[in-house]
C-alpha cells in the first residue's frame, strides 16, 4: 500500500510517499481502507521530534492522527463491528499512522462514522472532538451557565470546542481575527475577541475554564489570572505534568523532568487558587460515539477549510504550519 512515512526527525524534513506492507491484524483489531485523513499541528511536532521524550516513535513510521474510512476484515474477537461498517478514529498511541491507505485500529477506539456527513467530513472530527470532550466535560467537567475561554476559536479545536461548549450551555468567549469573527459567531461564541487589537485579559474575568492552546507564556500567566478561585484551566501546549507523565507511565526520572518543567506555572496557579492541567488526548471509541450522537442530532457540524489530494500531504501540513486555516485540512487518500 501507499502511504506517507518519517525516514527521519527535523523540522526541515518532508514526508516520503512510499509503498509498504498492508497492516497486518490482531484478534481485537479491524483492518480500515482510509477514504480520508486530517491534518493536525501534532502531526507537525512528532515529525520535527518535539515529542520524542513521551512518544519515542522509532524511524522510519507513518504519520498522521486522524482517519475515516471501511472495515475491509476484522479480527476473530472484535465484537462491535464488522466488514462493511463505516467507521471513524483517533488510533492510540503508536497505533497511529492515518496518512496511509489502510490501518489496523483496536475497535475499543473506533466508533460508527455520523450517518449525516461525508467521510472527509468525518475525518475531521476524531482528534479535536475528543480533545474538546476530554478537556471540557471530562476535566474541567464545564457545567450549564459557566463561563469559558476557547483561545483560538477559529482552528481546528477551537471551532469543535466552542460548538460542544454551546451544546452544555456555557457562555463562550474565545479570540480570532476580526476575518473569522463571522464564522465563530455562527458557531455560537458569545463574546469575540480581536487578538491583533485586543488584550483578552483585560476585558475576561471570573472564568470558570480556560481551554489553553497557545505557546506564549505570557499568554499562559494572563489566562490564570482570568480564572475565578477554583477555575481551571486546561493546556493543551503545556508545560506537561508530572501527573500526566505518572498517568501514562513514564519512568521516575521522566516524572521529575516534568514537575521541574511545570513547578512555575503550578505555583503561579496554586498562588490564585485555581487548578493548571496538562492534556494530551487519548483515544477513546466511547467518547466518539457520543460525538457521533451530536453530529448526527445536528448539535455539532464539521468546519472545513480545504481538502488535499493523498499525493498533496506535504502541501496540506505546510498550509496547517501557516497557522491560518479555518476549522481542519482534510486529505482525501481514496
């Protein structure tokens, strides 16, 4: 099969189109035929080897975290789908490699693709809704008639999140460009920031939650402040926790890595009487299911930017690297 691989780390270096072995498959796996794939700034960092401390991925390895596509085989144990279904997934961790034409996936991190979209819609979906689901319901536990700040409400989690954040009943904040204004209005922010002209942190105050993508640090300390005691806030940029580092099992000496790279903005935290956390999705077949439900339920609609041939990958993750896209890149690979 085709598919687009890692030969090697660096920021300078492009993905190889090359023809390797159809993934073989294990008694809880399905083998999926991609009709479609996404692409996501993480994409872009594993390749570079931003993420190498917690996700030593060994070279050469498919990239890419997003896929929609058709069960073609399962194995003798999987229980929930079978040859023929329409399906979508965020693969697990070292299970990933979407940028190819077909996947082997566990079906614990599957779910039905939404009757009501396209494939390259659905593609979409899986990496930021569950970043979304997880950072929202699951940590922040975001409740009806709270207050929210989505950072960059126009990219790809941002569009997803302020439309899940919507659905709870939140009120929503977020900052965009006064180009994109429209479209996060239209997805149902209630307040719009202008981050060219605008200082978010002087206009927020009294937030419950905060969804943190951006790397500045300043960015970061401001977005504390604007936290009621007791708020959270949620970054998914980081600096990572130990906590985060105990939770997906890394060694000892990992864990004091972390808590030395995060102890400033945990003391800034605790100072203000509010909760820092670190999120780096996982995937989860149920928490798609539930998605499923709110697309198909029309709570939640995909946002695209533009659609890429398979051979065009490297095109389409330089165009995510601008910064400038609107909702996701999808890639069209069947």
């Amino acid at each position: 099969m085709k598919a687009f691989i890692v030969k090697r780390y660096g920021k300078k270096e492009k993905l190889h189109l090359t023809e390797v072995a159809e993934p073989t498959i294990n008694e809880n796996e399905v083998l999926v035929q991609i009709n479609a794939t996404a692409i996501n700034l993480l994409d872009t960092l594993i390749k570079n080897g931003d993420f190498k401390l917690f996700l030593p991925y060994k070279t050469p390895f498919i990239n890419g975290h997003d896929m929609a596509g058709v069960i073609t085989r399962a194995g003798s144990k999987v229980s929930k789908f079978k040859v023929g279904d329409e399906v979508y997934a965020r693969p697990a961790d070292f299970k990933t490699g979407t940028f190819a034409e077909y996947i082997a996936v566990n079906e614990n991190d599957l779910a039905l693709k939404p009757k009501n979209i396209s494939m390259e819609e659905a593609a979409s979906i899986p990496l930021v809704g569950l970043t979304s689901w997880q950072a929202l319901v699951e940590i922040a536990k975001l409740q009806k008639g709270q207050k929210v700040f989505i950072q960059a409400g126009s990219g790809g989690v941002g569009t997803f999140a302020i439309q899940l954040a919507k659905h709870i009943g939140a009120f929503v904040a977020t900052t965009t460009s006064s180009a994109n204004t429209a479209l996060v209005k239209s997805l149902g922010a209630d307040l719009v920031i202008d981050y060219k002209k605008e200082d978010f942190s002087a206009i927020l105050k009294d937030y419950d939650v905060v969804l943190h993508s951006n790397r500045d640090t300043k960015v970061l300390e401001n977005s504390l402040k604007i936290l009621k005691p007791g708020g959270t806030l949620v970054s998914l940029t980081g600096p990572p926790t130990p906590e985060f580092a105990k939770k997906i099992g890394l060694g000892r000496h990992l864990q004091l890595l972390m808590n030395l790279l995060s102890m400033s903005v945990r003391r800034k935290a605790k100072k203000l009487n509010v909760n820092f956390k670190f999120l780096f999705m996982r995937a989860e077949g149920k928490q798609l299911n539930e998605i499923t439900s709110l697309i198909e339920a029309g709570k939640i609609r995909p946002i695209i930017d533009r659609v890429f041939l398979f051979e065009q990958t490297n095109e389409a993750m330089s165009y995510v690297e601008t910064g400038r896209s609107k909702g996701k890149v999808v890639v069209k690979v069947k």
